[in-house]
C-alpha cells in the first residue's frame, strides 16, 4: 500500500491535512510513452546540438535568404485593421462565415459556380491537421465501414490522423526511388483496383515529401479514373502559392476535379503560405450538390468541430480574411509568395548545379524537377546519419530536405557534405562487390 499525506500551510505553521491509502495499482500504470515523432526527434536533436554553423533542414515553414521566419508585407496593415475590431464582432459567426467564403474563393476560384451557387459546407479549423481531423471524423461518422487510401509516401501525420479516428488505412503507389519521380501506372493500378466508391487523399500541390506532382495531363487522367470508380477525392491543399507562385496554378488539380463533376473534399491551411505557423489557421470545405445538403453538411461539421474545440482562435482568421477580402493586401500577398516560390527554385537550382560542379558520379536532375517546399533527395538513412553527425546537418531519416532551410550561405557547405557522405557510401559499395 502507498501512503499519500496532503499538507497545508496555514496560520503560519505546515499542518497535515488528511492522509490516503490506495493501491500499488494506479490508474495510469498501463499508459506507456508513446512513440516520438522522427521529425520531432531530429529537430530536438538539432537544437542540442552546440556547433555554430550547423544546417536545419527539417522545419516545414519557409526561411528567408537568411534563414529567418518570413512574414507578408501585408500582415501589418491587416493588423492594424484588427484591433478596430469590437469584442462582439469578433465573437459573431459573420466573422467564421467570411473566412470561409474567402478561403473557398482562394480555392476553387473567385468565379467557380461553387461558390456561385453556394454548393459548399466549410467551417474554420485548426490549421491544415485539423481540417483533415475534422474529415477524418465526419467520414467515420457517416461512412465507419469506410478507409481511407494515403499515397506512398505521405505527410507521416495523415497515417496518425486517420486512425486516431479508427479508420483504417491503406495505401497507394506514387513515388518511385528508382527515377525519383512519379509511378503513374502503377497509382492508376491502384485506382482501378481500389473497391468503387472508395476515398483517397490527394495533395493538389508540392507534394510532401517527395516534391512529385502529377502534370495536368496526368491530373485528367486520374480524375477520370475516379469517375469511374466513383471514388471520393479528399485534398490537403497545404502550400497553395509556394509551389509555383501562382495560387490558380497550384489549385488546378482540385479544380480540374471539380470541373469533371466530382464532390470533393479540401483541408486549407494558411501556416505555410501566410506565414501563421503559431496562428493554427485553417478551414474545411466540402462539396454539395445543392444548398439544402450544404446546410445538413455543414451542420454536422460544425458539430464534430463543437465537441473538439468549440472554435479556433479568431486572430489569425481576422488576419487571413482581411488580406484575402482586401485587393491591394491580397495583391501584396501574392507578390510575397512569388518572391518565396523564387527563392525556393533559386535554392534548387544552385544546389543542383554545386553538386554537378563537384563532379558527383549520381544524378541530380531530380532535385529541380521536383518542386515545392521539400526535396526527396533520394539520400539513404545511413547518409543521412552521416550528415547529421560528420557536418551536423539535421533531416528527416527519409532524406526529406526542407528547402526553406537551404539559403545563399549555406548551400555550398550542404552540396560539399551531401557529396561527401555519397562518396563514402558509392566507396563503400565498391569495397563490398570487389569482395564478392
């Protein structure tokens, strides 16, 4: 037995309050650590790490030239419009109502007859990873004999997402190792050879981690594949703008979708393209076919969104609202993404053409054919590990390299590295044929 004694100070002087016996067998005795996340672990391991010149290239968020988080221009007038704001209005539902229709419009297009017709359910939700929660949730709600399928590879979290909501999940080819690009035949396999009305996520844009999208040729060709199979398409659109600096051309994917007559689903996120990492700022639309299923819709939503959060934080909604629904700041915006999407393809290029430079036996085309805030550099775990403890340069085990964090001064230390460890490795495996 463990006895638990409670004391409290009063009048000047400790006294014991009351005294408890319960058994060795607590509540929490079956709870154990849970797995940590890889890229959790790595970035902690970063930051230990005391050497002065040392390279993160696990954070999902972009970094300026020098490294440093970047914020819009525009974020400082949609500020000051803030606070103009009274207490009762940021609490009303017009406020949720607003973000929602201007994050729909960024989506499927100012002029797509969805938003016309009002043929959509949408609520707020907490970034990119509560949008897709909240769909993970409404699709075991109404669908619970459903899975979903992930590409292979996907974000980690989606697997984490979807079966936090117990549903199970299973998985579809897309990248392949051996050209670093797409396996479009063998995606399209699957497809087909997925039960009929199955859903399936999809990234419209910079897919991560691979950097692979499918062309637009491609893009019609799956699209009608789910036609036929009547299949449910759920994108998670997290980097609308930074992939190529046009949000239209990032979008075209979902539209082509849309186009083609499906309903579709989309998890928003601004963290990324509007710099609001901390601000948790996202939103989840579906698609109806017409205005009386879009109320049934979005009342369930809403529903799901009460029992887990009541509402996100209204801030970051006033901000990304403020700047989508104002033209000048909406155009000031855009330029921002470009000079983001710029740098990102610069970082790219450079990198590429560094390690060309330094005579590397491996090709490196993939580096600027993929595209996007990450880079599947085909670099394997040993490598990796390499890198990290050699040159101090953090990844995810995957190879996944954040290109926010490649920047002018440290690109041509990451190129001598990346070389270096390829070396070791390409010396390694010669060693071990000739002794075959």
């Amino acid at each position: 037995m463990i006895m638990v004694v409670m004391w409290r100070y009063f009048n000047g002087r400790t006294a014991r309050r009351f005294v408890s016996t319960c058994s060795g067998h607590g509540w929490w005795d079956k709870v154990r650590v849970a797995p940590k996340n890889p890229i959790v672990t790595v970035n902690e391991s970063f930051l230990a790490d005391p050497f002065p010149h040392k390279i993160n290239l696990v954070t999902g968020t972009y970094r300026d030239d020098d490294g440093k988080p970047f914020t819009p221009q525009c974020f400082s007038d949609a500020e000051a419009k803030i606070y103009r704001y009274t207490l009762e209005e940021t609490n009303s539902s017009e406020v949720s109502s607003k973000f929602v229709m201007e994050s729909v419009k960024l989506a499927y297009g100012n002029d797509s007859f969805v938003v016309r017709e009002g043929l959509y359910a949408g609520v707020p939700a907490l970034s990119g990873t509560g949008a897709c929660r909240l769909f993970a949730e409404f699709q075991r709600n109404f669908y619970p004999d459903s899975l979903i399928h992930l590409p292979d590879p996907t974000w980690p979290n989606h697997h984490n997402i979807w079966r936090q909501a117990q549903i199970p999940v299973k998985t579809f080819h897309y990248y392949d190792p051996d050209t670093k690009g797409l396996d479009f035949d063998a995606l399209i396999n699957d497809i087909k050879n997925a039960p009929d009305s199955s859903f399936f996520l999809l990234h419209p844009c910079a897919h991560n981690p691979t950097g692979v999208d499918p062309t637009e040729e491609q893009w019609r060709e799956i699209s009608y594949q789910f036609k036929v199979k009547n299949h449910f398409p759920f994108f998670d659109m997290a980097y609308q703008g930074i992939s190529s600096g046009d949000i239209d051309k990032d979008a075209a994917a979902l539209r082509i979708f849309v186009e083609d007559g499906h309903l579709v689903g989309c998890a928003q996120s601004f963290a990324k393209n509007m710099g609001l990492f901390g601000h948790k700022v996202g939103c989840l639309s579906v698609l109806t076919r017409d205005i009386k299923q879009a109320a049934a819709v979005k009342s369930q939503l809403q529903h799901i969104a009460h029992s887990m959060y009541s509402s996100p934080p209204i801030h970051g909604i006033l901000l990304v609202t403020m700047i989508l629904s104002d033209p000048n700041m909406k155009e000031q915006w855009k330029k921002d993404m470009k000079i983001m999407a710029n740098r990102i393809r610069a970082m790219r290029t450079t990198l590429r053409r560094n390690l060309e430079d330094l005579d590397s036996s491996f090709n490196w085309e993939h580096i600027t054919n993929q595209v996007g805030m990450f880079c599947f550099s085909g670099l394997a775990p040993d490598q990796v590990r390499h890198l990290e403890k050699l040159f101090h340069i953090y990844m995810s085990p995957d190879g996944r390299i954040s290109m926010g964090g490649v920047t002018p001064s440290n690109v041509n230390y990451l190129a001598n590295a990346i070389h270096q460890v390829t070396r070791i490795s390409e010396a390694a495996s010669v060693c071990m044929c000739n002794m075959h």
